[in-house]
C-alpha cells in the first residue's frame, strides 16, 4: 500500500515545475492533492488530469498566497473536496535577481509579498488546519546560506519563510505535527531565469555536476511527509547536490 494512503496534502504552486513533481509524487505515494496555481488554469487542470488517469484524486484550486482570502479558501475547498488535510507544501516563491545598487521599492514589494508575508498565512493556515501528526514543509533556497551575486533580495525574502517554519516546528510539536523547510539548489526548471554564466559556475561547484531536477527535489519533500521522517522538525534540508 502507498505510504500517504488516505492522507490529503495541499501543494502551493504546483501547475509547474517543482511543484508540479511535488504533487505528482504525492499522488503516487497515495495522497489526494490539492493543486494551487495564480492564473494558469489549463496548466493546474493538466496536472489534476494526469493524477486521475494514474488512479489518483486531486482538484485545482486557483489563488495567491499572498492573498490571506486566497489562502483560507484554498484551505476551505480543499477540506469540503477532499477532507481534513495531513499535509501542507507551501512550494510557492517570487525570484528577482538584480544587483543591489539596482533593486527597487517595486522589487521589494513583489518578492516579499509572496515569499515572506505568503508564507506567514500558508504556515497560518497550516498549523491552523493540519491535523494531528500531519506534515507541513516551507520551500526556501540555498541561497540564504550561500550567498549569491545578485540574489540579496530573494535570499532574504525566503528567510523569512523559514524563520517562520522554524518558529512554528517549536510552537505546534506537541501535536506531533512536524515542520521542516526544504532548499533546493539550481533546478532545471522555466523559473530558473538567473544568467546562463551564473548557471554553469553554480553547476561546476556542484559534486554531482549537473542541475537538480524537480524530481530530485519532490523525493526529498515525500520523505519529509511520510511517516519515517516523524523524528525530523525544525530543520532546514539542502537539496542541492552537495553545492554546500
């Protein structure tokens, strides 16, 4: 029997790229998903219908997380649909890379607005609504621990994000609910829009010299919510190939 059978997991973001594998993944491990996504509806019903014709169950649930009316509808639909939720992967996150004589109010704006207060109403929402023993992951990157040029404002937007999830794997424990963060490294993915130079530097730091995949990434995020990862919260996993 699949390890997540019978569980319900909501995955921010996930029409595409990471969180498209993410979803997938937690499909085929057992879990009914909740698939998020802004303003591709055919890309977010797309990945539903994949889902049922490998005998899964999911639906599409349109909205921003850095809209807190969005968030608690997400939360809404999916418990009416599919029922109390187990697992929440908050994967969703704005990238700007600009050096930083060169960022602007407008910047800081739209990647805070996702990354950092988006965040703070997932995780709301989440410890809120999970039950009892449930899973709840933050996506951050590897760039809060090694600095890249022109990736301040990113960098910093998503620690917040896992300041967040590390304050809340104290607060919610006592209910067995485990809260870790994820870091992906550089993953082949259409959101990777960091210059082609930077890429292939990032690549030749890598021990297993090549880019990560969204499926690299997923199968970390599946053992984090299954049950074997019950004795992991409050960390922060770097899914990078070793770059660190």
């Amino acid at each position: 029997m699949p390890l997540l059978t019978g569980k319900v997991a909501i995955v921010t973001a996930s029409s595409r790229g990471i969180g498209r594998a993410v979803a997938k993944r937690l499909s085929r491990d057992g879990a009914a998903v909740a698939v998020n996504y802004i303003s591709s509806p055919e890309l977010a019903e797309a990945v539903v219908t994949e889902i049922i014709a490998t005998g899964g169950n999911a639906i599409a649930v349109q909205g921003s997380v850095a809209n807190k009316a969005d968030v608690a509808r997400l939360f809404d639909e999916t418990e009416q649909k599919l029922g109390a939720i187990d697992i929440v992967v908050n994967v969703a996150g704005v990238s700007v890379f600009k050096p930083h004589l060169q960022l602007t109010d407008d910047d800081f704006e739209k990647v805070f607005a996702v990354n950092a207060r988006g965040a703070m109403y997932v995780l709301q929402a989440a410890a809120a609504r999970v039950k009892d023993g449930g899973r709840i992951v933050q996506f951050s990157t590897g760039g809060t621990m090694m600095p890249i040029p022109a990736g301040g404002i990113y960098a910093a937007s998503k620690a917040a994000g896992e300041r967040f999830a590390f304050a809340l794997a104290k607060e919610i424990g006592h209910r067995q609910v485990t809260v870790n963060v994820i870091s992906p490294g550089v993953t082949d993915t259409d959101g990777l829009i960091m210059p082609k130079e930077a890429i292939d530097n990032l690549i030749g730091q890598t021990p297993l010299g090549r880019l990560g995949q969204p499926g690299d990434v997923a199968d970390v995020v599946a053992f984090l919510v299954s049950d074997d990862a019950h004795w992991v919260t409050g960390q922060n996993i770097q899914a990078n190939g070793g770059i660190l």
